[in-house]
C-alpha cells in the first residue's frame, strides 16, 4: 500500500514542481519571497506528501531553500552564479555556430526564418511570446547540430536563467532589439559567414549578461504588475497568486 501510494504521488509531484517554477519564472514568485508546504497545499487542494517531493526537488535544483525559521524563500539572486550561466552559454552557442557554418549542407532553419525574419509590422508584441521564441531561437541553433549532448546542456543553461531573460522582455524596447539582432545573426549563419555571425552573437548574448547586475528588486516587482494586469480576464478578476 505504502508502495502504491508512493507512486501515484510521483506525477502530482511533478505538477507541483512545474507550478512553482512557473510562479517563479512568471514572477508571481519573487527572490526572497517566503511560503510553506502547507500554503502550497492548502492553494492545490493536495497533501503535504507531493508538495514536500516538489519542494525537495526545487531545492536541490537551486530554484528554492529552506527559510531560516521555517519554510521556504525563493532563493535570492546570486549574481557571479547567473555570469557564470551566460559564459556557459555563450561557449555552447559560439560552437553551434562554428559547426553550423562548416556543415555540408546549410542546416534547416526555416521555422526560425518564417519566426525572425519578418517586416516591423508582423513582429509580435506579446513579451512573455517573445521571451519564448527567443529561448526557442538559440535552443534552436544549438539542436541542428545534431549532439544531443550539447543541446542537452545548453536546454539546461537556458532553464536557468530563464528569470533573466524574461525581466529582459518586460522592457518593449528589446524587443525590437531581439527582432533586429536575431535576423542578422541568422542571415550570417544561413550566409556561412561565421566570422560576422559569432561576432554579433557575442555582443548579443554579453548585452544580456551585463544587464543581470542591473536587476533590482523594484524591477522584479515591476515585472510582475506587469504581467498581473496582462492576465486580467474579462471578469474584471487577477489570476490568485502563489
């Protein structure tokens, strides 16, 4: 029985660990902020046991640690661990597109060109979509290497410091930005030129980096104001907070 209950335990673990990382990654959950298991699962409507597994597992992934009393916070931000992020990254994306420039045959990126490679006026102004298709943007350059390995690390870098780059898109002017730079470096890659394009990629991704020590608090709560009045429906009411 105790072996049963263990098991159906485990898929409802997995939605309460993807839920948190979502408030965490939306916003609703901010650096510092604090919460316990019961405040977890008193709002799901589940038991302690699932939401424990979850938590468990947040922490050992470094999204959460245990309060200094009791509890949880989200773990506040450190910002040499979130550089050292951005080097990873831009190490894996450089040789993507070293490798991608040098194949026999020009890799298959037409879904990023139908994305990017679009006039103003077809740019999409949605920024948690934009946020999105940015990810999908150098996730996708890193996959049509074909190492697996490679996309495997560069996915988990990118789950990463996803907080990151979705602040970044709370700001409508980077998004054109995004826009602009995406099209050129896919334009010198679908070009074979991979001198230009390394260049422009490393600007684009060190732009980045060099706003993460610029983060504030004050920004994050602006973040989520933000995205709290984007998610009022038509009843006039907010999505509940975590």
């Amino acid at each position: 029985m105790a072996a049963r209950r263990k098991s159906a335990s485990v898929p409802l673990a997995e939605k309460v660990y993807e839920q948190i990382k979502r408030d965490i990654f939306d916003f609703r959950l901010l650096p510092g902020d604090r919460f316990s298991e019961s405040n977890v699962a008193a709002r799901l409507n589940i038991s302690r046991t699932p939401v424990r597994e979850a938590l468990h597992k947040l922490e050992k992934e470094g999204y959460i640690q245990v309060a200094p009393r009791s509890g949880w916070n989200v773990r506040p931000f450190d910002f040499d661990y979130f550089e050292n992020l951005y080097d990873v990254r831009l190490i894996l994306e450089l040789a993507a597109v070293e490798r991608l420039c040098s194949l026999a045959e020009p890799p298959d990126l037409r879904e990023l060109k139908e994305t990017w490679l679009v006039p103003p006026a077809r740019r999409l102004r949605d920024m948690k979509r934009v946020a999105e298709l940015d990810e999908r943007f150098h996730e996708t350059l890193v996959a049509a290497t074909g190492n697996p390995e490679m996309t495997r690390l560069h996915r988990d870098v990118t789950e990463r410091i996803r907080i990151i780059r979705r602040l970044d898109f709370t700001q409508p002017r980077r998004i054109d930005a995004t826009y602009d730079e995406h099209a050129q470096i896919l334009r010198h890659i679908l070009g074979r030129r991979r001198a230009q394009a390394e260049i422009l990629l490393r600007a684009h991704i060190e732009t980045s980096k060099n706003e993460v020590r610029k983060i504030t608090l004050h920004m994050l709560h602006q973040a989520r104001a933000a995205l709290a009045d984007r998610s009022v429906g038509g009843n006039g009411r907010r999505r509940p907070r975590t």
